[in-house]
C-alpha cells in the first residue's frame, strides 16, 4: 500500500509539471504541505520527491525545499553504452598525448587572438606578489608543513562549509593541483593489480594515472543525467573486488552528469558492505548552474571511506597549480606520499590564495563565472539543437564545462581526428574516455569558452566533416 501512496504521488506531481502547473524554476510545496494535502507520511513524500528528482524532473535546494527543473524534452540524450564484464589493464591512446600538446584538451579552436586580463586575476596575483614579499628570506629558505598552508586550508574549509559541508584544516592537504590529489589517492588506496571500478565514460587524466600505476579497470556505465549505474556496480563487483571506485558526482566530465543525494547513499551503502574507498573529484563542485548548493559525497560520509580530492584550475585559473585532497582514513597516508612526491606547495602562492577568498574575490568571480558558463552552455546547445538535432544526441549538464555528444553509430571520431586537425580543429575522441576503446561515434564538447564567429565556423566545420565521412 505504501508504494502505491508514493507512486499516486510522483505521477501527480510529475503530470502537473508537465502540463505546466509548476513553471520551470518554481518551488513545488513544502514537505509538510504535501503530507498534509494528500494525506501521506513523509517518508512517502519524500520517497515521491526522489523518484522525481532521479528523473531531473526537480531538483533539491537544502534548507529551501524542491524546484522545478529546465524541461528536457528538447534534446536527445545520449544512450548508455553496455560495457565489459571483466576488468582490463588501460592503455591510453597516443592521441592524448597529441591533444595535450595542442593545449586543446577543453577547446576544439586553439587560438593566439588576444584574450583581456580578467580583474579577478588582476587582484589575485596582485595578493601573491604581495605575499611574496612578506617574508622573503623565510619562503626562500625554508619549506612549508607538508599539509600545507594552514591560512589555505582553513579558507577551503570555508568554501566547504558554504556547500554545507564541515570540514577543518586538518581533514585537508594541499597538492599540485587535483590530477596530483587524484594520484595520492589512488597510491594510498590501491596496490598494483588491484582493481578500481570507474564511471564509463571516464575523465581520461584519470585512466592514464591508472595505467601508470599498473591498476586494473573496471568500467560501470554511467547515465548522462545522473551518472554511475549503482546496479550494475553492486553486480560487477561481486565477481571481482576492488580496492576503489572513482566518481565525479557534481558535473563530470564529459557528460556533466549529477549523481541524486540517494544514488550517493546507496553508493556509500555499497561502499561499506563491500569494503572499498570511494575516490571523488570535486572538481567542478563550484561550478553549478543553479541555486542548489552540491555537496560532495565527503558530506555524506562519517567512515573516512571517502577521499575527496579537487582544485581550483578550473573554477578559477588553469594556471593555478593548487588542489588539495581530504584523504579520510588514509589522510596521514596521503600526507606522507605529498611529503616523497611534492614535499611542498609554494608559500607565497597559497598564501596570496588564502587572503583572495577570505576577502570574498572567490566567490564574487565564481558566481559570475557560472552565469557566464551557463550561457555558453545554452549557446552551444542551441547551435546543435538547430543544425544537427535530428543527426545527433548530446548531454545538457548543469554545471561544469561539457557535454558529451552522440554521433551516428557509422562514424569514428578518432580516425577523423587528424584529417580535423589538417582543418586547424582539434576534437575530443569519445575512445579516450574508456579503457575498452568503447565511444568510437562519440565526442566532448567544451562550453568554457564563448560561441565567437570563429568558434561558430569551427563547429560547423567539425559536424560537416564528420558527417561527410561517415
């Protein structure tokens, strides 16, 4: 009788959201109103309101209650692709290393046109030099605690808590950015031969870290909307074992996925009855679309089973080599791998950081950065929507800097890779983002920068090429 209650609940609610009852952006009624008006315990409501949210029908604002979401019936999106059942060695196509050399790896234009300091960059380096100068004797001749600049942590601690998520210094140490934080992470967790289960498709910097290690990969497939199949990690993993699974819940790339707070549960569910370290990249927890706030998986972990690792490269500067890793359990561990691999982060730096974001800079730039983002996004999606909707499939995230795009099954954008790039375009082939070399007809597109004339012609350039060569 109770699962009837909740399902009359969800094809109400879900039937006056799309016959326009509640607008786009509109709160839907409070908990208690809802259990009051239909009758229902919360635990029904609530239960009502996931299945809702699963569906990205709505999404949750904590402490404010539920909203409804950006209709997506204008676009297709891309289809799960079925993956291996057993695990592999990775090796990482030589044309990564090829993209990274073109500095292209987020842009299918490399352009020298002149780009303006931004002010916030102006103030934030303004900040480091004068650190720089404090003290110049001591930077010069001697190195930080290995944790970090204590100043640093505790204002990424502060960051944390604006999402909801508490955190102290000493829960955090700083690395070279999070490609080196996901590292550490994955030397503490693992041991070589040991086998990590890992969203498909998967961030690329991720699959070569784990190739270098000498770790196995076991791929789970990952929905565009909300992100890693949990079924089909709890089967796979009962034939094979692993030390770790490694997830991007807010944003990945390059779907832009956002896992739902009840996938996360049952991920940590997973986690604990199978004894395995969730990795988690944070790294685009900053950048949301909207007003929900997007704590990490760490805020909803009380067993250290969860490393948390991010970096502030693309929230606010690239070159901006400073991330940090709360490692949980494993934190002194992690702490002594930064100590043999690092030593130490640059004081001045972290510093010059530190006082940038107690002094608010961060998130007045960050706020205006994701009004921005958000208008790229719909830029680009607009562009596919009206020229090759009918042709394709594409993710519509909401945050982070992608979408994934799904061509049709005849093409293979990584054999058309060097005839683009005769083109001066430089794209993303969809089989750098699998160990198996599945995405063949894929493809990730960037929104970070604006839909200029030339990018335009670059885009139209790139599907018609594609689609020539079917």
């Amino acid at each position: 009788m109770g699962a009837f209650r909740y399902q009359a609940l969800e094809v109400l609610l879900r039937q006056q959201i799309q016959t326009g009852r509640f607008k786009v952006g509109e709160k839907l009624p409070s908990v208690r109103t809802l259990c009051k008006l239909h009758e229902m315990s919360k635990a029904t409501v609530v239960h009502a309101l996931h299945k809702l949210e699963a569906d990205q029908l709505i999404y949750a604002v904590p402490k404010s209650g539920y909203f409804v979401n950006e209709a997506n019936a204008d676009y297709n999106a891309p289809q799960k692709v079925s993956t291996p059942s057993v695990p592999a060695l990775v090796n990482v196509p030589d044309i990564f290393r090829d993209i990274m050399s073109r500095s292209a790896a987020f842009d299918i234009l490399p352009t020298d046109d002149p780009v303006p300091v931004a002010q916030h960059l102006v103030t934030l380096n303004r900040m480091i030099g004068k650190a720089s100068r404090t003290h110049p004797e001591q930077k010069a001749h001697y190195y930080d605690e290995p944790k970090g600049h204590v100043g640093l942590r505790q204002a990424i601690a502060d960051l944390y808590r604006q999402r909801e998520t508490q955190l102290i210094p000493d829960d955090l140490c700083i690395t070279s950015g999070c490609q080196h934080a996901l590292f550490l992470a994955l030397m503490a967790a693992c041991q070589p031969g040991d086998t990590v289960a890992i969203e498909s498709p998967a961030f690329y910097g991720v699959l070569q870290q784990l190739e270098q290690l000498g770790l196995h990969v076991i791929e789970i497939s990952s929905d565009p909307n909300t992100g890693i199949d949990l079924q089909e990690l709890a089967e796979k993993i009962q034939d094979w074992p692993i030390k770790a699974c490694i997830v991007t819940p807010n944003f990945n790339t390059p779907t832009g996925a956002r896992m739902p707070i009840e996938h996360i549960k049952s991920l940590l569910q997973l986690a604990h009855q199978h004894d395995f370290f969730i990795i988690e990249d944070d790294i685009y927890g900053e950048l949301r679309f909207r007003s929900e706030l997007c704590p990490p998986i760490k805020n909803e972990c009380r067993e250290g089973r969860v490393i948390m690792c991010s970096s502030f490269s693309k929230c606010l500067s690239r070159e901006l080599r400073i991330g940090w890793v709360a490692g949980g359990a494993l934190h002194a561990k992690i702490v002594q791998l930064k100590l043999i691999t690092q030593l130490a982060s640059p004081q001045a730096v972290q510093e010059g950081l530190a006082e940038f974001i107690h002094q608010g800079h961060f998130k007045r730039y960050v706020n205006q950065y994701r009004q921005q983002l958000k208008e790229q996004r719909d830029q680009l999606l607009d562009e596919l929507k009206r020229y090759w909707g009918g042709q394709i499939k594409f993710s519509k995230p909401h945050g982070g800097l992608s979408c994934w795009v799904e061509l049709p099954n005849q093409i293979d954008t990584q054999k058309s890779y060097k005839l683009l790039l005769e083109k001066g375009i430089v794209l993303t082939p969809g089989v750098l983002f699998s160990a198996h070399g599945l995405y063949k007809n894929h493809m990730r597109l960037s929104f970070s920068q604006p839909l200029t004339e030339r990018r335009r012609a670059a885009l139209h350039l790139l599907f018609q090429t594609l689609l020539e060569n079917q």
